[in-house]
C-alpha cells in the first residue's frame, strides 16, 4: 500500500509549476513582441493576415494584428489583450505597450535565473513605475489647445507611423475637425465621444484625397418614394422612431366577421389610423421625416402629399447622430410631437449616388455635435487600413483636449526617463536596486527598435544617444564609459530620428505624443510584467471527446 503514488490530478491533467512556467511565460511574451517589433516608427512594415473567414487584413497596428492572431499560450493571451487594453483607454501606443512589456520581462530573466524570488523583482519593478510615472510629470509641457498648428503636430506624429502618412496633413485636418466637432462641454466636464458621434462611413471607389468631414450626417438609404423632393434647402427635420404603419396588436388576437360591411369598417379604422399619424406630423410642416422603423404606402402617399421627403429604417445610431448635427429631438409617439422637436440647424439635405450606392446627406449644419467622415480609396483592405488610422488619430488628438500635455517623441522620451532611473538606482541599497536598473535597461528597446527598423548601426546611434542624453551638446562622442554625468538639464528632447535612424532633437522635427498615452504605455507594460512574473504554476487539462472512447477501448482491451 505504501509504494503507491497518489493522484491528486486526474490523469490528464497537466501540471508545469516553479522555474519552468516563469521561462515559458517570458518566452511566450518575447514571442509575441517579436512578431510586432517590425510594426515600430514611421519605417514600419506591414503585416498581412488572412482571418478564418478567408478576409484579408493588412495593417501595421499592434492591436489589430494581435486580434487576428490565434495563441494558445495563456501567458501570450494576456499579452495579446493588453494591446487591446491600450487601444481601448488611449487608443495609440499599440505596438509600444507590446514591445515593452516582452522586454521588461526579458530582463527579468537573469534574475529568476540567478535564484531571486520574482517578489523581490515585482516590488523594484513597482517603484521604477512610480518614479517613471513622475519623471514623466516633470519632463512633460503643457500645450494650449486651441493652438491649431500644434495640435496638428501631435497628430501628424500619431499619423506618421502608419499607412496614412503618405496623405498627412489631410489625415490630421480630418481628425481634428473631427473631434472639434463632438467635443462637447456641460457644466465644466468635456465629453468627446468618438465611437458614437463620429461615424466613418467607407465608400469604396474614388481617391484618398476626396475624402473629408462632413458638416453634418451621411446615411446610406434613399427616399422612399421616388417623387419625393432630393434636395431641399434648410430642411425642417423631424425624428421618429416609431412605425408610420397600422398598429398590429401586441398579443395575437382573431377578429371573426360575419358582415360585409364590417370587413369595410376594420379597412376604413386602419386607413383612418395612417391619416392621423400622418396628420400630426403634417401639423409641424416639416421638410422630411427620418424614421427607423418602416412606413406603409399609404403614409407615404399622405405625405407625399404635402410635399415631405421621407427615410425609413434607418439605424439609432444614425438617428442619434442626426439628432446631434442638427438639433431635433427624436420623438417616439406621432401625437407628442411640438415644435421644438423640429430641427432646423441643418442647411441642405440632399440624395447623391457614390458608386452604386445611394447616400442621404444632411450638412452644412450651423453647430453640429456629431459629423460623419466620409473615406474613399480603391480597395476595402485599403479602406480598412486608413480607418483604423483615422481611429488612432482621433484618439490622439482626444487625449490632447482631456489631457493637454506633452511629450517628445522619437524614443526621446524613454532614453530621459531610463538615464535618469539609472541616475537613482544608485540611490537604493540591497538586492532592489539590480532589477530596478534593469527597468531603466528595458526602457531602451523602443529607440533601439526605431534604430534597426530603419537599417542603421543600433549600438553606435544608441551609445550617442546616451551621451547626447547625460551631456546636451556634447559632439555625440563615443567615449570609453559610454555614460557621461547630467551636466545640464533639458536634453530631453534628444531621440531618433526615424526615418533616418539619426540622432535629432524631437523639438525641430516637431514630434510629440500625449502624456496621456505615454503613462498608459507604462502602466500597462510594467503591471503585465509584474503579473506575469506572480505566475508560478499552470495547471491545464481539457476532457477531448476522443478520450472517453478511447479509455472505454483501452479497458476492453486489456
């Protein structure tokens, strides 16, 4: 009885625990950052990915090739979803949060292989965080919002990474009209909301350059009736979102009739019931009627009579967004419509045909809250691509309004922060201070990685960088110790270039990124390392339909 091993687990379950799940995990984070490290700085490449349904996605952003991606790792899932993370709260700074997390745990390799316990690691990793967080506070400038040319900067910067840069400047003017557009102030908070306000509507056909911000709302349905006014100058525009048809009853009921006349009587109700609907809209005279549900002939007849365009099923978005761009409200009983439901801020409302497609437009509007980015391009990967640009860029120029400060860009801002961790390392006392360098070691992928993105000489660059970084104005000298001391402050704009691969402070070339995006970079890196480094055991097992039969085989034949 003695000799028997005991099972805990079942049988197929498997269990990995200690050093081995902490270097699986690394590695599979390596992976993944290896897979999107060539997606850095404006000389990045692209990926393309064929999704299961056959599609095809051609991008260079993090995010939306780590969704493509099918892993089996949970350590390179919570990687994956990190990206998302980083998309969702900031919306850029995608690749980065990738690239730097695969090297803060990288760096912590040496470590666990050296027999530290990974806590010892985690809390100098949580104080490097925190002194990151306020160095970045310091080094940061504030800038002035409404400073057109400055904020196009910023957003050029979002932009000049991706496949858009190529169109830039018209790129940036379309994302900041954009936000300009929704951004809207009550009681003293700011409320952007690009998701549900700024709606970019894809229209295959055409070139880039045509695309643009419309003063107001697009939407992709036609009249429903084909004498009904296309154009109409300063529309007066009513909202519903209920049905211009006959109520069907809400629980199923039979009407038996014995009387012809009866039959006559039940036609007559139902007609009368359109008239009247019909009548109360009529009432106000407006110049159209956007509905989402569905409109019988006979209210069309009704108010094509009185010279009303009507739309039907259109989404709530869509109506939401009319609602916004030209003041109405949406109304969902026809006998509680007023006048100040109508909207009147909306200057045109016309029906154009784009490729074969009919779109209603709805602009020049006097203060829209919501507008619609109208993209053309010659094929849907292409479409796709620029959208989700656009996308990055809104969100950039977002983060400026709620947040308005900046930073440089370029790496500039990770070589500051890493020498001057460097610098206070040398402060701490004990085993702490080892991984807290290496934080500051981590710290260096970003410009490295620009560097080897464009093809230039990676330790070179850097190493005069460092200098650059310790001693503004020294001539990038590559002098024995490599580090020179902080001689003056302010050379934190120093970075790479990285179109070039060359040393060029940030402030001349004008590239800057939002405080806001940088400290979500961090954050979220560094607490992946920190959780991932926590994971000591990996327990996995899933019962295979296979397995039963084969077990009831197996005892068959023994």
């Amino acid at each position: 009885m003695m000799g028997r091993p005991v099972l805990v687990l079942s049988q197929n379950m498997k269990r990995e625990s200690g050093r081995k799940v902490q270097m699986g995990n690394i590695s599979a984070a390596k992976t993944i950052a290896d897979v999107i490290r060539t997606c850095l700085g404006p000389r990045a490449m692209m990926k393309m990915l064929l999704d299961p349904m056959g599609g095809i996605v051609m991008t260079n952003d993090g995010n939306a090739i780590l969704r493509e991606i099918q892993v089996q790792h949970p350590a390179a899932k919570s990687m994956i979803e990190i990206s998302r993370t980083q998309d969702e709260e900031v919306g850029d700074g995608t690749t980065s949060v990738i690239i730097l997390a695969g090297e803060m745990l990288s760096v912590a390799e040496q470590f666990l292989e050296q027999q530290m316990h990974p806590t010892v690691v985690i809390s100098a990793y949580r104080q490097a965080l925190d002194d990151m967080l306020s160095m970045l506070k310091e080094i940061s400038t504030p800038v002035d919002p409404n400073d057109r040319d400055m904020m196009l900067k910023i957003i050029n910067s979002a932009i000049n990474t991706k496949a858009l840069s190529r169109w830039s400047t018209l790129a940036c003017n379309i994302a900041l009209d954009a936000v300009r557009t929704v951004e809207l102030e009550e009681n003293g908070r700011k409320e952007i909301d690009i998701k549900k306000y700024a709606k970019v509507e894809k229209v295959p056909g055409g070139f880039i350059e045509d695309s643009c911000v419309l003063k107001g709302v697009m939407v992709n349905k036609d009249v429903t009736h084909p004498r009904m006014r296309r154009l109409i100058k300063n529309p007066r525009i009513v909202l519903l979102d209920c049905s211009l048809e006959y109520k069907k009853g809400e629980s199923q009921t039979d009407i038996e009739i014995t009387r012809e006349e009866d039959f006559a009587k039940i036609l007559q109700m139902e007609e009368e019931y359109i008239q009247q609907i019909c009548e109360d809209i009529i009432r106000l005279k407006p110049d159209l009627v956007f509905t989402e549900k569905g409109i019988s002939d006979l209210a069309q007849h009704y108010l094509m009579k009185a010279d009303i365009t009507a739309i039907r099923r259109i989404r709530k978005t869509d109506n939401n967004r009319i609602a916004r761009a030209c003041g109405a409200r949406i109304a969902s009983r026809t006998d509680e419509l007023r006048e100040e439901d109508v909207g009147t801020g909306a200057g045109l409302f016309e029906v154009k045909k784009i490729g074969d497609e009919y779109f209603t437009f709805v602009t020049e509007c006097k203060d829209p809250k919501a507008c619609t980015i109208l993209l053309r391009g010659a094929s849907k990967e292409i479409l796709a691509e620029v959208e989700r640009n656009l996308q990055d860029a809104m969100q950039v120029c977002r983060n400026v309004l709620l947040d308005p400060y900046l930073l440089p860009g370029g790496g500039a801002v990770e070589m500051a922060v890493s020498h001057r961790l460097t610098e206070r390392s040398r402060a701490l006392t004990g085993v702490e201070q080892w991984p807290y360098r290496a934080v500051a070691q981590a710290l260096e992928v970003i410009p490295r990685t620009l560097i080897q993105n464009c093809g230039a000489s990676t330790i070179r660059v850097l190493t005069s960088l460092m200098i650059e970084d310790a001693n503004p104005g020294a001539d990038a000298v590559l002098s024995a110790t490599g580090e020179a001391k902080h001689t003056q402050e302010g050379s934190t704009s120093w970075g790479v270039n990285g179109e070039t691969g060359t040393l060029a402070d940030m402030t001349d070339l004008g590239i800057w990124e939002p405080l806001a995006v940088k400290a979500q970079t961090y954050k979220t890196a560094v607490e992946t390392a920190i959780l991932l480094l926590r994971i000591d055991d990996i327990v996995s097992g899933h019962k295979k339909k296979g397995d039963k039969e084969e077990q009831m085989g197996g005892q068959g034949a023994e």
